[in-house]
C-alpha cells in the first residue's frame, strides 16, 4: 500500500503515480512511499512545464503544473533520493 495523495483531474496523475509506486520499493526497500502528489497550473506563471518538491517533515509533496511535469518531478526525487536513474 503506497500512502500518497494525488489531486488534479481525473487521470492527469495516473501516470506519475504508477511510475513512483513501481520504483519506490525497488529504490528504497520500503512499500511505503509518503509522498503527495498535486496538479497545480499556477506553479509555471508561464505556462510551461514546472514542479516543486518540497518536504513535508514526514515525507514530500511533488507539485507539478500539469501531469508531465508531474512525472518529471516524480523522476527527480527518484533519481536524487533513491539513486535511480
């Protein structure tokens, strides 16, 4: 069971989503990922891909401007903080 929330619309982090539950045990060992995972357009002021990653203190919140940048933040925090990629 992965303990992450996904806002946006109805598929728009469908992918990011499956993308992280298939890594984060196989990077970090543990079935659990404490990971929010949001769609939010204002984060790119100019309407081009853009995400934050921000720590929460129990885990991480990725927020991308659409579901795209949403992967590519779900990639970045794989990369820097499961050593995959």
């Amino acid at each position: 069971m992965l303990a992450f929330a996904a806002f946006g619309q109805a598929g728009e982090c469908d992918v990011a989503k499956a993308e992280l539950a298939k890594y984060w045990q196989t990077v970090t060992g543990r079935a659990e990922a404490p990971v929010e995972l949001a769609v939010e357009p204002s984060v790119s002021a100019s309407g081009n891909d853009a995400y934050t990653i921000v720590s929460t203190g129990t885990g991480a919140k990725i927020t991308g401007s659409n579901g795209r940048s949403l992967l590519y933040g779900v990639y970045d925090l794989l990369e820097r903080r499961g050593g995959c990629g």
